[in-house]
C-alpha cells in the first residue's frame, strides 16, 4: 500500500504535495504505539516528549508540512492536521489526540501520502467523490503495460509472487482496459516489483514491521515496493498477525495507475489494512475513480 506519495481532494486543499510522498521513517511500531498512548489527550498548548513523532507521523502522510522544525509542542499547525486527518477517516473531528485518532494511527496502512485533490468538475459541482488522484493527475499514455519483478531482499520466491500479481493486475484490467504481460526477469518493463528492506535506494525507507505495508509510484514510474520484514502471507489462511500479500498487491496497482487513497472504507484504494484479513476486490469506488481518470 507508499512513500511522500500523493491523490485527489477534498473540499478543503491543504496544500499541494510532490508525485511520490512518504518521506522520514516513523519509529518502529512498538515504540510508537507506547509514545502514541502516553499522549492520549494532547491538546493545543501541550507540550509532551514525543509529539515530535506525531508531526513526523502526519509530514510523511501529507498533513503536517515540510520544511519545519518538528518539536515536542503542540501547535496550531499540529491541531489543523490533525482535524484535517479526522475528517478524512470520518472521526469525530476534535483536533486533540483523542483514542479513537490513535488507534487509527496504529492501523498499518500504505506508504502513499494522503492527498486532496478533487477533479475539477467535481469541484464545480460541489459533489462527493471518495476516490483521489495524484497531483496533475498523471496517467500512463498506453493501455498495454509490462511488469516484471526485481527484489533487493529475498522474501518470497518470483514463482510464489507471479500468480498473486497477475491476479491483482487482472482484477485492474476487468474495469479499465489495461491490459498487464509479465517481462522475463531482468529485462526492462514499465512496472517493477519488489521486496526491500529499510534503506533501499528510492529515498523513501521502510520502518520494519508494522505501521507502513508498501508504497508505489505514481505514473509512469512504474516502481511497487513491498516492505520485506511485514509478515506476509500467500495463502487464503490469513493469520491475525499477517498481511495478504495480494489485498496489498491490488491497493499499490492502484496507484501506480493513478489512483490516490479513498475515503471510503470499502474501497481497496483505502489507506489503512487490518493485518489479518482479506480484501482483494474492487469497490464501486475504485471503479469510478480509475474510469473517471482514463474514460472520464
């Protein structure tokens, strides 16, 4: 699921964000999860250890900007991002660091940033979509796409991953007009596929376990990276404790053809995943967003 990465909008813009945006690694998930509990109830005018980590949680997903030193006080441009966040997952918006905005912080969820950018008709007419875009909205200028697989950290095997992704990419197809053919390995393709670990050369480290899943590159780079220490599973048997590689695989396609994070929950294009459950099929949403973006 990225990286500073960016989508469409709402009625609100907060403020324009790069193609691909995650940006600094948040702390491992254990440490997170303690600072984040010790802070339940922070308020503008607090100053706590550790809302630091809170400012770089909301930067890496667009909501907290760039370019400003993160401290341990709790301002205003703290409290806006975190109102602008709880009315993006549909919290009760009280810009404080309430349980239930934490808990949903601690859902792991996709590298990707959260970016408001709404088509113009849309605007214009004042109506209600869920689906985002990048900024620019940038789409590939051919239906008829390559993919290949190119890993820095070895997780599980092309054989295992080959059926998994031209399953994720078939589900793409049936709404879109794509079409996705497997390059062999070490060719060149417009979309490469991999497992990587931490630092991996794309500027937009992994965290290890827990909190970011994957990220992907909005059009045409091509680039869907898996974090390598997620504890993945290939089967229908998904664990409590683990990550359906696929229902990943769908999301990250997702943006590589341009899609950004949905408001909707049931939407595959949804920033955050439940370790331990199974959501492979598109939604209505997902549908709309991609034909409006392609055959709109």
């Amino acid at each position: 699921m990225a990286p500073k990465l960016s989508h469409h909008l709402i009625s609100y813009a907060f403020f324009l964000l790069p193609l691909l945006v995650q940006v600094s690694v948040v702390k491992s998930e254990s440490q997170f999860s303690k600072s984040l509990h010790f802070l339940q109830g922070a308020q503008i005018g607090h100053a706590f250890k550790g809302l630091n980590q809170v400012k770089q949680y909301f930067n890496a997903f667009g909501y907290y900007p760039s370019g400003i030193n993160l401290t341990d006080d709790f301002d205003d441009l703290l409290e806006s991002a975190l109102k602008i966040y709880q009315k993006q997952y549909r919290l009760e918006v009280t810009g404080k660091l309430d349980s239930d905005t934490i808990e949903n912080m601690l859902i792991p969820r996709c590298g990707v940033q959260d970016v408001f950018n709404k088509p113009n008709d849309l605007v214009e007419f004042d109506m209600v979509a869920n689906y985002t875009f990048f900024n620019g909205m940038p789409r590939w200028n051919t239906r008829q796409l390559t993919y290949t697989f190119r890993s820095s950290a070895q997780v599980i095997s092309v054989q295992q991953l080959r059926p998994i992704i031209a399953r994720a990419f078939q589900r793409w197809a049936a709404v879109s007009g794509f079409t996705f053919q497997e390059a062999p390995l070490f060719t060149q393709a417009d979309i490469v596929i991999g497992f990587h670990r931490l630092f991996h050369w794309d500027g937009y480290p992994f965290d290890g376990p827990g909190n970011v899943l994957a990220h992907a590159f909005a059009p045409q780079d091509g680039r869907l990276h898996y974090d390598a220490d997620e504890n993945w599973s290939t089967t229908n048997l998904t664990t409590i404790n683990q990550i359906d590689l696929e229902s990943v695989a769908v999301h990250e396609i997702g943006h590589i053809l341009g899609l950004g994070h949905s408001q909707d929950p049931r939407a595959i294009m949804f920033a955050y995943y439940m370790p331990g459950t199974i959501k492979r099929n598109l939604g209505q949403d997902d549908i709309d967003g991609i034909r409006a973006l392609y055959l709109g």
